[in-house]
C-alpha cells in the first residue's frame, strides 16, 4: 500500500481543480452535441444469419428483436431523440457471404431546428456474395429551420441484393408543422463490384416551402420517398410495383439490375399508405419490421 502525506494530496486536489477549470473555460458557451457510432456485421452459420461483429458508442444503439427465420434484424435507436445544428452520427453495416440482414429504426428521426451549423449521418453498407441486405428506416422529418446532410454509400458483391427506402417530411401535417426553410442534403452512392451503378443528389436549401410548392418538384406535397431495388428480379418487379402504385402522384422505372420508384404524397400517413404495399412486394411478400407498425 503507498502512502500519500498530506501535502501531496492538497497539490492533486488543486491540480484537478485547475484541470476542471480548464476544460470548462474551454467549453464555455458551446451547446451539447450529440455523437453516435453504430457497427454491426453478420455472418452466415449453420443455415442462420448471426452476429460477428458489434459495436455501438454514444447516441448511437443497436438492438436485435428475435426473428423466427434464417435472417437477422437490426433497430437502430438514436437516444439523443432528435438531432439538430453539429450532431453526427456513423453507422456501418456489413451483410457476410450468404446472409440476409434487414436494418430498420425504433422510430422516426426528428431533425429540429439549427442554430448553427449541420446535422450529419453517415450510412456505409456492405453485401457480400450471395447476401441481401434492406434498408428501411422510418420518416426523417425535417422541422422548420432545420439542417441535415446525410450520405449513403452501398458496396454491392457481384449477386447480391439490396433493397433501399428513404422517406422524408417536411414537418408534420396533422400538428399544423412545415418546413419553410432550411437545408437537406440526401447523397446517395451504390457500387457493385467497385463500379458505380447508382447516384443521385438530393437538395432542398433556402425557402424549402416556396421550392416544394413547384409542380417540377413536389407540387406542394408534404412527403415524398425513394425506394431503390438493385438484384436478379428487377425486370420482373417493375409491372407489379406500378400497379401497386396506382393513381398515386409516383412513378417507376428499371433498367439493368435496378428498380427505382418515386413517390410523393400529402403527408406521412398518406406517404405509408402507398409505401407499406410496395415495400412488402419489393421483400418478396415478406411484411415490414414489427416497429414500423408499434
């Protein structure tokens, strides 16, 4: 056991002191942000999807419901509760050889308003050989003022599939809410087999309203999403997913091994209704996660 006299213990307490002193001078006046890491990768064993790797830090948490296939889901929960200006959060995902994955949210995430800079999320997906991998996170709603770039980056094996959908509002309709200004910011990138097959940028900035009330970009609708399918069974899905869109403001199209759809909608509810048919379709009738209906 050491010993610590007196005058040794008075000289720690004052350099913690002065170390507290520090740090808060340092920090002084700037807001709390919000920082998350999300990890997970799956591998195929003994016919099942299990669990390789995980790792979670900060706001950023992982949990796996109980599934009564060969697959793995993953729900994905932000415990900040919302984002706003400078919060970040990384999440990457990795679907091994044969295994099939689907990544969903606990609930919509909720971009409030900025009072300086931008909110960022990052979301990297891997697919190995023969995997598939869905990607179906609830709404992101964009309150009035807020700011958001996030960035979508997907490696595709030579035959595996992935299935995408992004849905945003702007605000929310039955709460008298809108977004009348601010900044969103959508990139997508999706490789297979390092060749890039799909891009697109998204960007909403300034007066948000006045632009989303344009007949060339929502016609003053309230919801819109993207769905995108990249596999073997493109071709054969794209006259099923139209008619399951109907007479909805939306549309299709498949070239290659790919299906985008597009749809925009008066508000979330209106938006679910047409996507929930779709997305099962798009998942070979399979229904959508167990949170999306909680």
């Amino acid at each position: 056991m050491q010993w610590i006299g007196p005058g040794i213990q008075s000289a720690k307490r004052k350099a913690d002191v002065s170390t507290q002193a520090i740090i808060a001078a340092e920090t002084q006046g700037r807001p709390q942000r919000a920082r998350g890491v999300g990890r997970l990768k799956a591998k195929a064993r003994a016919g099942r999807t299990r669990l390789d790797t995980f790792y979670q830090e900060g706001c950023a948490k992982i949990r796996l419901p109980e599934t009564f296939d060969a697959g793995m889901e993953a729900v994905l929960i932000n415990t900040s509760g919302g984002l706003t200006g400078g919060d970040a959060v990384d999440w990457s995902f990795e679907a091994g050889e044969g295994t099939r994955l689907t990544l969903t949210t606990q609930a919509c995430e909720k971009i409030y308003k900025a009072a300086a800079g931008t909110a960022t999320v990052s979301t990297a997906i891997t697919v190995g050989a023969g995997a598939r991998a869905d990607w179906l996170p609830q709404e992101t709603i964009l309150f009035d003022r807020a700011s958001l770039t996030r960035n979508l980056t997907v490696d595709l094996a030579g035959d595996a599939e992935f299935l995408a959908v992004e849905a945003v509002l702007f605000g929310r309709k039955a709460m008298g809410e809108m977004m009348a200004a601010g900044l969103f910011r959508d990139r997508w990138r999706i490789r297979r087999q390092g060749r890039l097959v799909h891009a697109e940028e998204a960007c909403f900035e300034g007066e948000v309203a006045k632009l989303t009330a344009q007949p060339a970009v929502l016609a003053g609708n309230g919801a819109f999403a993207t769905l995108l399918y990249c596999g073997p069974q493109a071709e054969a899905l794209l006259v099923p997913v139209r008619a399951l869109l109907g007479d909805a403001m939306a549309g299709a199209s498949q070239w290659q091994d790919k299906l985008v759809a597009r749809v925009s909608a008066t508000d979330g509810f209106a938006l679910r209704k047409i996507l929930i048919p779709v997305i099962s379709h798009l998942r070979n009738g399979a229904s959508l996660p167990k949170v999306w209906t909680l």
